[in-house]
C-alpha cells in the first residue's frame, strides 16, 4: 500500500479533518478546498493508518493508536491544537484528541464510538461490517474491475449516501478503490470487540458540535447518537442534517463545510461570515 500524500491547503486558523473507517483523505477533497478559500483556515486531511494510502501502523488497530498517529502529524505542523472535525471512526478519534487537550473545537460528524463495554450498539456495528465481508473480499479480489458490474452503485451508496444520485460515478470509484485497500477492516474490527468506546465524552471542555445524519444507516439516529445527546455537555450545539447518509461530504460538500466554518467562526476572534456570507 503506498503512502498517500494528505490534503494540505490554506493558511490561518489550523482545520483537521478526519474520514471515516474504510474511507481515506479523499473524502473531504470537495469540503477542504472550500474551507481554505475562505483566507481563515489551514486545513489539513491525513489518511489514517491502515486505511488507503495511510501509513502501516500495528497490526491492532484502535482510536488511541489512531489519535497517536493523528499527534505525531500535528507536532510535526507545529500544532499544539486544532479545530478537529471528524466523522464516523474521524469523530471517534477526534473525541480521543479532545480528552487529550489536542482540539481547540470538536465537531463530530455522525462519529462511532457511542457506546459502552458491554452495550448492545456496539456488537450491532461490528456485526454490520462483519456481515459485509463478501462484499470485501470481492472488491479485494477484483479491484476496480468490480466497477464494470452495474450492481455495484446500488450495493455501495445505502452505507455513504441517502441516495444513489448522492455518488457520482466518480465518487463510486473512489470509494471501490479505498475499500481495496483497507487492512483496518479486519484490524479494527477485532481489536473493537475488547474495547469500550468513549466514556470520558461529559467532561469535554472545549465547544463541541454533534451533527446527525438523517438518512444515515451505519449509525442511525436515535439509538447510535443517544449516547452522545446524554452524555455531551449541556451547551453542545447539535445539529440535524437532512436528507443526507453517513458519509455527508460526498452528496452535499458545500453544506458540510459551511456548517464547518459556521461553527468554528464563532470560536475564533473576530467573528466572520461563513462561506458565501
């Protein structure tokens, strides 16, 4: 698997973003740029490891060997913090930086990680992506060639998008070929079978902001954001955003970055008007 440069644009205010688990940088290719081009922010967008173009990390993977990775590339831009944005296992990890003073802001896009030991949303998820093991092996086995099957679109969006017209052909591409050559499928899955996920989320002292997804299948609302919606301070701010799936970025990346900056603007002297204000 060769390592993967991440995105890196802009200059101000420094922006982590963070993808999902099996997804790479790629995701916020759309959403970075136009962050940036406000003049206000640095963003930046690793791939983690064990994900497609990240580097090898050990073969167990969790959020703590994640969040350590994620660490060792902000000390290396000399960021002793960030604004941190992250969705599915990115919220996870993003929350891990958070309980280690690493996040100016937080804000949580659909994350993972709303569960205890022993809860049953926990063994609910795994068994999700366990039950989509042929599908892995097939795209393992093919490759891209598996984008000359017309079935394909239709078995990739219910996981990314509320609808097929949500991925462009593009996109569906992208996502074959992060899926490809992700090792963490099988690396995080097992080692998550052991761990709890977050329990420390209540003493969270930074702004935080919990966006749901409405049309999201991976971890649908209530029952995977219940965890969050209890446990979060009182003065999160939390968001509803409809009629998109678990991976917003793809259908709808002008709306993800605008409530992006939207959010971190108010964090940040002097205010200013988020995009297209």
């Amino acid at each position: 698997m060769t390592e993967r440069a991440p995105i890196h644009v802009g200059s101000g205010e420094p922006v982590l973003l963070l993808h999902p688990f099996m997804m790479s940088q790629n995701v916020w290719k759309k959403v970075a740029p136009a962050i940036a081009d406000t003049g206000r922010y640095e963003v930046y967008a690793p791939t983690m490891p064990g994900h497609n173009g990240g580097v090898k990390g050990p073969f167990f993977l969790d959020s703590g060997s994640l969040a350590d990775d994620v660490e060792r590339r902000m000390d290396a831009l000399g960021w002793e913090t960030a604004h941190i944005v992250g969705n599915s296992l990115g919220g996870w990890v993003a929350f891990e930086l958070e309980r280690r003073g690493r996040a100016r802001t937080l804000t949580g896009i659909a994350p993972a990680g709303g569960w205890r030991h022993f809860t049953p949303a926990k063994f609910e998820i795994v068994g999700k992506f366990l039950a989509g093991l042929p599908l892995y092996v097939v795209v393992k086995l093919l490759g891209n060639r598996v984008l000359k099957l017309p079935v394909t679109p239709y078995l990739t969006y219910p996981a990314v998008s509320a609808t097929r017209d949500g991925l462009s052909d593009e996109d569906v591409a992208d996502i074959i070929d992060d899926v490809a050559h992700c090792p963490a499928y099988y690396q995080l899955l097992v080692k998550s079978l052991t761990l709890p996920g977050l329990l420390d989320i209540a003493e969270g002292s930074c702004p935080t902001h919990l966006v749901i997804c409405e049309k999201d299948r991976v971890l649908p609302h209530p029952r995977f954001t219940r965890h969050f919606t209890t446990h979060l301070p009182k003065d999160t701010q939390v968001t509803h955003l409809d009629n998109v799936g678990h991976i917003p970025m793809y259908e709808a990346p002008e709306r993800v970055a605008n409530l992006i900056v939207e959010f971190v603007d108010r964090h940040v002297a002097p205010p200013h008007e988020a995009l297209g204000g």
